[in-house]
C-alpha cells in the first residue's frame, strides 16, 4: 500500500483501564512529584474526583491498561500502526516523531474504563530545505468514557524522510 492509501483508515480499537500503579509510576518517570498523582487525599484536597493522571499519560497507557479479555473486536478493513511506519520506510529513511498533542474535554482519573479509536487523519508531503520530499503521517486518537463522553483527542504526527 501507498501510505496515502491509509488516509481515512482506522487502527484496532482499544478498551484501556486507568490504573493506581502506571499512573503514580509515570508522573514519577516524567519527574512529576505532585502528591495529586500519588495520593488520594491529594487528589481530594485539589478538587479532584480521583487520582488523575499526568497531561502525557494517554500516550502510554494503551501499553499499561489494555488487558486482552476487554478488548473490543476489530473492524474488517483495520490498519496497524506498523503496516503505515511500513509503507513510508518502503524505499528506507528514517521516521521520527514530528508532534504530539493532547486537548483534555474531561479529566481521566484512576479507575475509569475509556475506550480509544484511532483514525489515520492524513498523510502528505512536503520539501525540506535541502529539497528532499518528506511525508507527514497524521493520526488522531478519540478517548471516550464509560457513558461515551469524548474526553481527550490526541493527534499524533510522524514525519518520514529520505
């Protein structure tokens, strides 16, 4: 496939439970030591309804939460994220990762069930100033609650070039 072939193309879904152990273990990571992410009564004390989790976690936690039984089915015609990276490293380069960035709609706190879809947004090219062509491969991330409240969308852009 041509990576332009991904454009409108969904990855598999996720079912991701937020839980206690990765989210205190990623703030400290991130060397974030704001008890909010430790300690309940922290959390209490700030107004929170839990433990939330830091601004970058999302990004994560599908490796931390996304145990097998609670995974949903996958959609006939869905991509991974590997067979895009594939199609633009077809002719070699490198890929890196060119943008991230998180708009929290509701505050994910420990304990909570989301469920994550992700799309392939776009895919397209541009030169550099040393004339080469690079491609952009843009994928957006909806994160909904138990009720189907949307509460986060990250987009994630990668960049290939030659």
């Amino acid at each position: 496939m041509h990576p332009t072939d991904f454009i409108g193309r969904s990855l598999p879904p996720l079912t991701v439970v937020v839980e206690r152990g990765p989210v205190a273990a990623f703030a400290r990571a991130v060397k974030d030591n704001s008890e909010v992410y430790q300690r309940p009564a922290a959390a209490r004390e700030a107004g929170l309804n839990g433990l939330p989790v830091p601004p970058t976690f999302s990004f994560v936690m599908r490796w931390w939460g996304a145990f097998g039984e609670l995974q949903p089915e996958v959609p006939a015609g869905t991509v991974e994220l590997d067979d895009l990276i594939g199609a633009l490293r077809a002719d070699g380069g490198l890929i890196l990762h060119a943008d991230q960035q998180f708009v929290y709609l509701a505050p994910i706190v420990v304990g909570d069930v989301l469920q994550v879809s992700r799309v392939v947004e776009d895919v397209y090219t541009r030169p550099s100033r040393g004339g080469q062509t690079m491609t952009f491969a843009r994928i957006r991330t909806d994160v909904r609650d138990d009720v189907d409240h949307l509460v986060l969308t990250e987009t994630m852009t990668l960049l290939h070039r030659p």
